[in-house]
C-alpha cells in the first residue's frame, strides 16, 4: 500500500466521522450545543472550495472534498432541522 493510497483511504474516512454527530443530534432532538455560524461557516468554505476540488488532478484532494461537502451538508441540514424545532 503506497502513501496515496493510505491517503486516499483517509480522504474518504474522515468526512464519515460526521455521522455520529448527526446521530446524536438526531437522538438527542437537539442541536442548540452546536454553533449556528460554526456549522454555516465551515459549509460555506467547503462550498466555495469545492470548485477547485472538482476539477482537481488529484484525486485525494477530489474525493475528499465531494465527500466531505455531501457529509457536511447532512450536519448543516441537520442542526437547522433540529435548531428550528426547538425555537
């Protein structure tokens, strides 16, 4: 196993590492101990980065990041979810 591959590897694990946030947000009906702006902050960089990602040679980068903006998107969608149902 050569090092792109234990990074590409990692690339596709680590947005994984969303959904147990996701769950326990889910679980816990709750999202109010997760900043609002943290969450919409961070989707926004993924968002405007994603772009240089899609027409990236390397596919480490590529996947990595249309993985992890699908993951989370799932989290932003779900603190708003869960942010609205409490107020």
């Amino acid at each position: 196993m050569t090092i792109h591959d234990v990074a590409m590897v990692a690339g596709i694990v680590l947005p994984l590492w969303n959904i147990p946030l996701i769950v326990r947000i889910v679980h816990r009906k709750s999202s109010e101990d997760v900043s609002i702006y943290w969450v919409l902050g961070v989707w926004v960089s993924l968002a405007l980065m994603a772009p240089s990602a899609f027409i990236s040679k390397d596919p480490v980068w590529r996947y990595f990041s249309i993985i992890n903006l699908i993951m989370f998107s799932f989290v932003m969608l779900t603190v708003v979810i869960f942010r609205k149902k409490r107020s």
